[in-house]
C-alpha cells in the first residue's frame, strides 16, 4: 500500500493542477484544527515539549510539502513580505555530497533553494537543471520567538546553559544510539554551567523512555516543536541564543545554525544506527543514499564537518567558520529586497 501511495504522490507533484487540488482539499480537511492548533502552540514556551511535540496535521502553506517543515517558507515569505507560493523546492537541511532526493527532480517548480555554492555544485553535477539559489542558513530569516527582553530575562534566571541536541529519530525510523555514554559526557561538563537544556526532536520528546533518562540526569527537555509547526525556526533560534556552549553526538542542520548564531559547538561522536519499524521503510531509508558515489562523497563531507568540531572549547576556531562557511553558506544571506527578487523576479 505504501508504494502504491508512493508512486501516486509522485505523479501528482508533477502536475500543477493536481498539486492544487491536492493541496486544496488538504486545506478544507485540516485547516480548522491546524490553525486553531498553531495559535495554541504559538503562546507556548520550548519548555512545553510534551505540547508542542504532539502531531500536528498537514497543512499546506507553501505547495511544496518540504517547504512546510519547520516553519521554513513561512520564515521566507514573512522576512520577504510576501504571500504567495514560493514556486520553488527549499532543501530543508544541510545535504551533504551528491546525494539528491527524489522528490527534489519531480516538483514542478521554477527552482531549488539551498544554503551554500558547495552544494549547488553538486546539485547541478547531479543533473538538476533549474536554476539553484543560494540563502545561507535559513535561521536567520527566522523571527526571534523570544524579543530581546524576555531573552535576557530567562537567561538571568538560567545562568551559565550548554544547549544538547542528540542525534534524532524522522518518521517510521529510530535513531538509536549509547544515550548513558552521552549522558555521561554530558556530565563530565556540568560543573561549567548552571542550567543544561537537552533539545528533543519531536518525534523523541514523544518517547517517555528518552525523555526520562535525560530528566533523571537533571537535564531540562526542551523542544522546538513538530516539524508542521511555523514557529520551529523561531523557537531554535531563541533556544540557540539563551547558550553559552552546545553540543551534539552526530553531523546535523543545527551545527551551522549555532556558528552562524556564534554559539561554539562540539560534536561528541558516536556510533548511530537507524532502526526503522518495517521491511518497507528500511529499504526506503537505504534507498536515499542507493550509489557508492553517494555514500562516499556524503562520507567524505560529513568527516570534514566532524574533524572540524572534534575539539571541545568554548570558542569558535576560524577554520570551524570557514567550514560552516562551505556547507551553511552565511555569505550568502540575502536583504529582503533581494531575497524577494530571486523569489519573486521583482513581483511585491
């Protein structure tokens, strides 16, 4: 059933007419309860994780369903003042080597957005023939969810904080790794901070299992939200601010957005398996990354990151900037007016 569900989404994405009807039908069904829910979610701190983490449904704000994780076209098009379809696929991460996701070739948009010249250089040697944008890191065109007065007075009462973010599950599949061994690090650096915030995805804030062991290690769980929810970038990039240090155990998105904020950051390397709930979702996940080629240049970037943040310090080393540089691209940060151009070509 699943593939069958599979191979329908792909031809309807091709087309536009399909696209609006799916994405209008979709819009009738949950638009009620995803807006009643979101203006809910909207007045709740990251310290709500048992709330905010709870699903969300689906609702299209942009027609292309990745551009709806983590609130990352309505951070775009509110930066921009603009509140139309972006008409382009935003990568919604950090991609690392040649690796392209399907659905990135079978959108019918104008498009791509990305962060860096790094990874347009593989997207075009990877065949993609539309034009590539680059942004930079997409959390700073995300409003601050905290204004500079509630940050500076919840960082009075939070002293000293190291910020964690563990290694996280994604739909249907579990990251599992050694989270005593984490926590034990973690550990060994408490008497440098008052206060450490552990930043749960979702999908792990809903694990009772996980959440406990970091509550009984006095960690306070935190999250940004459901990935559905237009508030996630907003509310990192306050969790990020209210740092002094963070800290991971794997290669993700969050490692530019703390340099970029100037918040250092250590990567404690672990091994982390991907364990996922079913035959079919396991050869779904195997198969993003199905050539050697793939495999071997998403390896090879991905060592150059963790070689980068292999040292804790509570300072960012200028090489760390220069390879936030060529996989986050903050050069490539755009005004407003020119952010709207590459989107818009100059429509307001």
């Amino acid at each position: 059933m699943k593939i069958l569900l599979d191979t329908i989404r792909s031809l309807i994405i091709r087309s536009d007419f399909l696209i609006f009807l799916m994405n209008s039908l979709i819009k009738m069904k949950n638009g009620r309860i995803y807006h009643k829910e979101i203006e809910k979610r909207s007045n709740l701190s990251f310290f709500d994780y048992s709330f905010l983490a709870n699903p969300l449904p689906y609702y299209p704000n942009d027609k292309v369903t990745d551009n709806n994780y983590y609130g990352i076209s309505n951070a775009l098009k509110e930066y921009m003042h603009y509140k139309g379809d972006l008409d382009a696929y935003i990568e919604h991460g950090v991609f690392l080597g040649c690796v392209i996701p399907k659905n990135e070739r079978l959108w019918k948009v104008s498009k791509i957005v990305t962060f860096s010249e790094n990874r347009k250089r593989f997207l075009l040697q990877g065949g993609i023939k539309l034009p590539v944008i680059k942004i930079g890191p997409y959390i700073h065109y995300a409003k601050d969810f905290l204004d500079e007065e509630e940050l500076q007075q919840m960082k009075a009462k939070m002293g000293r904080t190291l910020l964690v973010f563990p290694s996280h599950s994604i739909k249907n599949v579990t990251a599992d790794y050694d989270i005593k061994e984490f926590i034990t690090f973690i550990n060994s650096k408490r008497n440098d901070f008052d206060t450490i915030l552990v930043s749960l995805y979702w999908l792990d804030a809903l694990n009772e299992e996980i959440v406990s062991l970091y509550q009984e290690n006095n960690c306070v769980v935190v999250t940004a939200g459901n990935r559905f929810d237009v508030c996630f970038l907003s509310r990192l990039k306050s969790l990020i601010k209210l740092a002094d240090m963070t800290i991971s155990n794997a290669v993700g998105t969050h490692i530019g957005y703390c340099i970029y904020l100037n918040r250092p950051h250590y990567i404690f390397l672990q091994s982390v398996n991907y364990i996922a709930n079913s035959t079919i979702e396991e050869k779904r996940f195997k198969n993003v990354r199905n050539q050697s080629l793939e495999i071997e240049t998403e390896e090879k970037e991905t060592q150059e990151i963790e070689n980068a943040f292999s040292e804790y310090r509570l300072e960012i080393k200028e090489t760390q900037r220069k390879v936030v540089e060529k996989y986050w691209g903050i050069s490539e940060i755009k005004s407003n007016d020119a952010l709207l151009k590459e989107f818009c070509d100059e429509k307001s």
